[in-house]
C-alpha cells in the first residue's frame, strides 16, 4: 500500500466514518445518505471484488448517478485496485476500445450486493505507483487518449490542496456538479468525505445550472468547484442571487473573465474565490489565485490570473528551445512533480511529444498553453498554443478579440475560433451566444480597436453554446456551424 494514498486518502476516510457515521455523506437525488451507509456499500462491493478472483489491477466502473458508484471506487481503492469511468450514454464503440486498451474485462455495474459486516481494514498492499485510476481525453486520431494517474499523484494533489489554506469539517455541504469522467468530480466529493462533509451532487437529468442554483438556494451550499461557463449562465440571475454561507468557490477548465468572476462574488460575500488550473495530465489542478475583492487582480485581455504553482510540482515557462523565459515574454507553461503522470497510455509517440527532460533532471509536460509571467510571479494565461494563428503572416491571439468583443457587447459571451476558408488559408469566425443583430455597430467597435487583419470574416449567432460533459463550451460543436 502506497503510504501516502493510506495516510493521506483512506485513513481520513475511514477516521470520518468512525466519527461522523450518522451524519450525511451524500445528498443524491433528493435522498441524504449518512456515511455509516456509504461505508456499508464499500464494504459490500469489496466483498464482491474479492470473489471475482481476477488479478486485473484496472476495472471499469459504469457510472451511475447513485451511491454504489462513489462506494465502488473506494471499494476498489481499498482492494489495491485502479479503476476507468465508463459513461453509459457512450457509444459501444468507444466503450470498448477504452476496455481495449486497458485491457480490463470486468466490469462494476450498480453493484447492489447486499450488506453483511462492516469491512473497512486490511487494505490491500500496492505501490506507490500503482495507478488510482485512469481517464479518457478526446484524441486528435479519434481514438480516446488514456491518462493514467498513479496513487503517488493522487496523494500529492490532496496534501497540496490542503497547503492552499482550505478548510473543511463535517458542517459544510459541498457542491459535485461534474461527470465522474471529468478529474474535477474527483477533488468534488474526495475532499469533503476526508474532512466528515456533505456531498451535494446534481442529477444527471435537468438543466445543470439551474439545478446548482437550486442545490445553493435550498441547501446554502459552502464549498463549490465549477466551470467559468457554468457562472455564465448563472449571470442573468446573479442579482437575485445571495448566498452568505458559502465559503470557497473555485473555478477551473477554462479561462475565467475577470468582470464575471467580480460580479459573482457580490453574491458570495463571505467566500474566498479562487481560479485554479490545471490539465488532467496533472492531476486535477497545479496552480492557484485568489481573488481580490478591492478589483486590483492580476489579468490579461480581461481574464484572471491562473496564479502560482502549488507545493507539490513547479511550473515554468519557456521559449521554443525549452528555456525558461523573463519578464512578460510570452512562453508554453510546462508542468513537474509528483502530480505527473508517468504518461499515456501505451501511447510512446504521444509521450514523446508532450514530455521533456530538463537539464537539472526534471520531467515536464507541455501544457500547449501560451502564457508569461505577471505581477508577483502570477501566471497571465493567454492561449492555447493552437488558437494562436497567422492571418495573412500576422500572428493573433484569439483572446484579444474575445477581450474587445466582450467589452463592447457586455455580459454576452464570445467565443472566436480559426478555420479553413475555401482559399485554403486561415480565416477567423466570431460566434456570439444571443440572437442575431446587426453586426456594424459592433464590426465599427472592432475596427477602433484592431487592425484589419484581426477582423472575424464570419460573425455566427448562437440561442445558447452548446456545453459538453466536462461542463466546458463545445467548440467542436460550434466549428459544426462554420
């Protein structure tokens, strides 16, 4: 057994369960389950994973929005075992090529084996290395990436999201918005129950946001992590909005606009906010800022800071020959330390690719991320090193124009994207979420503040942008418009 997974992840657990078993674990679906229940499901399903007798480390888990499920990865953890989220509403064919790859043959599948004893001792010894759990990206061949994450990793995130100053106890009711294929569910309902807290998740049916809304209105939630798009959509509603109790609210997997982020914590007087980064390849996030409430925050083209790197890793970055740049030099973040993960999945091109040596021996990762330093070390994101194109030779930054349309078009939300015109060159296409309207006001607008060459040749209306599973904007979606 991993001494820092026992020490750091399932001690805790188990500690919270002795010490708080009659009060609420989860809030699923309109019904509150108390952690003496959720430690009778793990101790249930880990019974069941015994009799199975495989030696397979890696087991799928079908994801459904019940108790068995969170029990199931516990249930797994304790017996040694790593697992991969599979998503019933998946194809089949993406279903099976992730087995395929991980070349896992079981399968837990709402796991309602009935209750006997409790069983929450004798964890089963495994490497620190030995992989927690792993999850599929989206890859540019079509077929689904892996991310393997160790136990190491896992640990390092949980002891460096405890260095950043939070605070947890069994009174507060926490916010699990995402789908568990998403890391961001993992920090969701991981951290409370290692502090004795209440898991609030949202249904898999109905409108997420409004089911958040509801979940803060009834519940008077204290702990939240969601995405920037899903306060995008809480925006109309933010005046009648007040929620005193909570506490911390993060936000992570996109770049998150300064002035939305200002208007939101009016309704969070109480709250520290906090913009958090990272990829998956780095567990769940690596880096931090905290807002300041008087409006002098570190931002670039309107958007947040992404902030310092937390304790467990370093983060730099560099120019085209791998070193480290100065001053406000724009560069491509690079990751290290014990959140890393050792690498895809039996994918050594792609690793190759995406990590590096340096010369002091450190391993780094490639975010593909365009950022430089600002004020007091804190990281200014600019980019995605693939939305940074060349129109007629000049190179743009995307972001600039999202900046400038935004300020003229206030709380409307911009999303501009390159494409492949019919000359075959790179022509840039501006979609906006709102009905559509006369473009010269705003073309007008542009044209004072950027060159010609900057200028979107298509300007798309949208009702509402699409949102993917991670809780992000689909921009696949929308290039399906162009």
């Amino acid at each position: 057994m991993s001494e820092r997974m026992k020490d750091i992840i399932l001690k805790p657990v188990r500690e919270a369960i002795a010490k708080f078993p009659k009060s609420n674990a989860f809030y699923i679906n309109g019904t509150y389950y108390t952690y003496e229940q959720f430690a009778q499901r793990v101790s249930a399903i880990r019974g069941e994973i015994r009799k199975a007798e495989m030696d397979e480390q890696i087991w799928g888990l079908a994801l459904h929005d019940d108790l068995n499920t969170y029990a199931s990865i516990f249930a797994l953890w304790m017996e040694g075992k790593a697992y991969v989220p599979l998503h019933l509403s998946w194809p089949e064919e993406r279903i099976e090529s992730i087995k395929r790859q991980v070349g896992c043959s079981n399968v837990l599948d709402a796991c309602d084996a009935p209750f006997t004893k409790m069983d929450l001792d004798n964890w089963t010894e495994v490497s620190d290395d030995a992989i927690a759990y792993v999850l599929f990206t989206s890859g540019s061949t079509g077929v689904p990436k892996g991310v393997p994450l160790s136990r190491k990793n896992l640990a390092a995130f949980v002891k460096a999201f405890w260095d950043l100053g939070y605070e947890l106890d069994e009174n507060d009711r926490c916010l699990q918005c995402f789908d568990l294929t998403f890391d961001l569910s993992i920090m969701s309902y991981l951290m409370p129950l290692l502090r004795g807290a209440c898991v609030y998740t949202v249904p898999y049916s109905g409108v997420k946001y409004m089911s958040i809304i509801q979940l803060m209105d009834r519940y008077h939630l204290t702990f939240a992590l969601m995405t920037p798009s899903t306060i995008q959509y809480l925006r109309p509603y933010f005046e009648e909005l007040n929620y005193p109790e909570m506490r911390y609210s993060l936000f992570c997997g996109e770049a998150l606009p300064t002035d939305v982020a200002m208007e939101w914590s009016k309704c969070l007087p109480n709250a520290i906010i906090d913009n958090v980064y990272g990829p998956t390849e780095d567990t769940i996030f690596c880096t931090a800022y905290r807002l300041r409430r008087d409006g002098n925050n570190v931002e670039h083209n309107g958007v947040l800071s992404i902030g310092t790197s937390m304790t467990s890793g370093k983060v730099i970055i560099v120019d085209d020959t791998k070193q480290e740049v100065h001053g406000d030099e724009v560069g491509e973040l690079c990751l290290s330390g014990d959140q890393l993960t050792q690498g895809y999945w039996h994918n050594p091109e792609k690793n190759a690719e995406a990590f590096w040596i340096a010369a002091d021996g450190t391993r780094y990762y490639n975010s593909g991320d365009l950022c430089f330093y600002g004020e007091g070390g804190n990281i200014n994101f600019v980019g995605r090193k693939d939305s940074q194109v060349k129109i007629n030779g000049f190179r743009i930054e995307l972001s600039e124009i999202e900046f400038h349309a935004r300020q003229f078009l206030g709380d409307t939300l911009v999303l501009v994207l390159a494409y492949a015109n019919s000359e075959g060159t790179q022509s840039l296409a501006m979609f906006i979420e709102a009905e559509e309207r006369d473009n010269k006001p705003l073309q007008d607008y542009l044209s004072s503040k950027m060159p010609s060459y900057m200028m979107p040749s298509k300007i798309i209306y949208v009702p509402k942008f699409p949102i993917n599973s991670s809780s992000k904007i689909d921009r696949s979606a929308l290039k399906k418009l162009l």
